[in-house]
C-alpha cells in the first residue's frame, strides 16, 4: 500500500523558515506588543521602547532578546485597542514584581533595598532617566509611586 500525502500538504502553503537555526527552548521567553508603525520578525533583534513596546533593535536603546515570531503573521491580529504581540526571547532569566519608587518610564531600574508592606522591592530609575546599564529593566512603565512593574533580571 502507498503512503498517501497529507491533505494539509495539498491545500496549505509550507511553513516559511525562520532565521533562528537552533535555540535553547528552556531559555525565558515574553511577549510584547510592537512599537505603532514598526515591523518585527523571526530572528530580528528587538529593543524596548519607554512605554514598554517594542521595536528593531538598530545599534542604540536597549536591546532585550531576538524574536521567535512575527508582526507580518501573528498568531492574534490587533484588537479591541491591543497592538499586535510579538514573542521574544529574552536576554534575562526571569521576570519580577516590583514597585516603582516614583513614575518612571521602560528602561534600566536599580533595586533600592526597601519593600512596600513587607512584600514587594522597590525598583528606582538609573541615573540619566533610565538610559545607565544595570542587570534590571523596567519592561512596564509606572504613571505613579507603588505601581507593580515587571521587571527582566538580566
């Protein structure tokens, strides 16, 4: 008997192939919504913007990861006032809760050493509005002192 093709094969289009070749499936991926007007795809590396999307990364800003899909062809078309997400592969191994000491943009924080009720660090902007490397980003912006921010511990 003859193996018969998969109808899948007959009527779809193939899977286009992505630049990333090989990656540790293990390593802490995000998504992030696309900076308006910007186009992201697999393999591009990506950096974040001060209100927390992202964009091409191009040799200045901070860059944060290379992406494992697309702006082109999402999984979920832009909706209900969301932009379109991208999923990145960060350059961090984990993401944390924290509060912001004052309102501060996405950018580089530092840890201040104080909780907020015993429970949440306090993350402060770097010198220079955020622009200082240090091992923490801000990946959420915070409009006030006390708002819980997400935090990528590089």
């Amino acid at each position: 008997m003859a193996l018969q093709e998969s109808p899948l094969t007959l009527v779809g289009q193939q899977t286009p192939r992505a630049v990333i070749y090989k990656y540790e499936s293990h390593k802490l991926h995000q998504a992030f919504n696309v900076k308006e007007g910007a186009t992201i795809v697999k393999g591009q590396a990506v950096a974040l913007h001060t209100d927390g999307t992202i964009y091409p990364y191009n040799g200045t800003g901070i860059y944060i990861g290379i992406a494992v899909t697309d702006s082109i062809n999402p999984a979920y078309g832009a909706q209900r006032g969301y932009p379109i997400e991208v999923t990145v592969m960060v350059e961090g191994f984990a993401i944390v809760n924290w509060c912001a000491s004052a309102a501060l943009s996405a950018a580089y924080v530092n840890p201040t050493g104080n909780l907020v009720n015993g429970r949440f660090p306090i993350a402060s902007a770097t010198a220079s509005s955020g622009t200082t490397a240090s091992n923490f980003i801000a990946l959420t912006p915070a409009s006030a002192a006390n708002d819980v921010i997400q935090v990528l511990v590089k």
